[in-house]
C-alpha cells in the first residue's frame, strides 16, 4: 500500500533529516529510530567517537542482520519446497495405487 510521499523529518544521531518515503510516516520513523539506536550503540558501546564511523559500524551491524535474516528465509524456503515434493510424490504414488485399484476392479479402464 503505498502513502503519502510528503517528507518525514526524523533525527539520527543528533542530526535531523528530511526523507521521502512511499511507505509511510510511521515505518520511516520506525527505520530511522532503528538507526540511531544502532549508531548510538556504537558511539557508546564501542566508543567510537567519529560519527562517521559510528555509522559505518551500524550499516555493517544492518546488513549483516539482513543477510542473516535472508539465509535463514532461503533456508525455510528451500526446506518448504523440499518437503512439498515429498507431499507431492506420496499424494501421485497414493492416486496411483487407488487407479490400479480400480483398473483390477474393472470401475475404470486404462488409457490407450
């Protein structure tokens, strides 16, 4: 659903920000909070005191959560895929037998 594209005036680390988001005021408010945490995290935890580099250990702490995020979604989705197939082969295998079944019996007559 896409909303307003008005700007959203957020603050990151002290500094404050005028984005223009299709997804709303809300989501980008969250994304930006999520990012200040983060940078602010890194300037105390770290103790980094160069901005700059508070945020680049941010963007690196960022992207590694979304590439694990992705590998785990890749991983669930592989497994999904893999356990379909197995549904997929014993529903063919279970319609099969029940076809020979009926072939024997006479109710139905095999394809020329």
């Amino acid at each position: 659903m896409e909303e307003d594209k008005g700007p959203v005036r957020v603050t990151i680390f002290g500094e404050e920000y005028s984005i223009r988001s299709d997804k709303g005021e809300e989501y980008t408010v969250a994304c930006a909070q999520h990012v200040d945490e983060l940078i602010q995290e890194a300037h105390v935890r770290a103790k980094v005191p160069e901005p700059h580099k508070a945020a680049i250990l941010a963007a690196m702490q960022i992207t590694d959560q979304m590439f694990r995020t992705r590998a785990a979604s890749q991983s669930q989705a592989r497994m999904l895929s893999e356990r379909l197939a197995g549904l997929r082969a014993r529903v063919d295998a279970a319609l099969g037998q029940s076809a020979a079944v009926a072939v024997e019996q006479g109710s139905l007559t095999p394809e020329d």
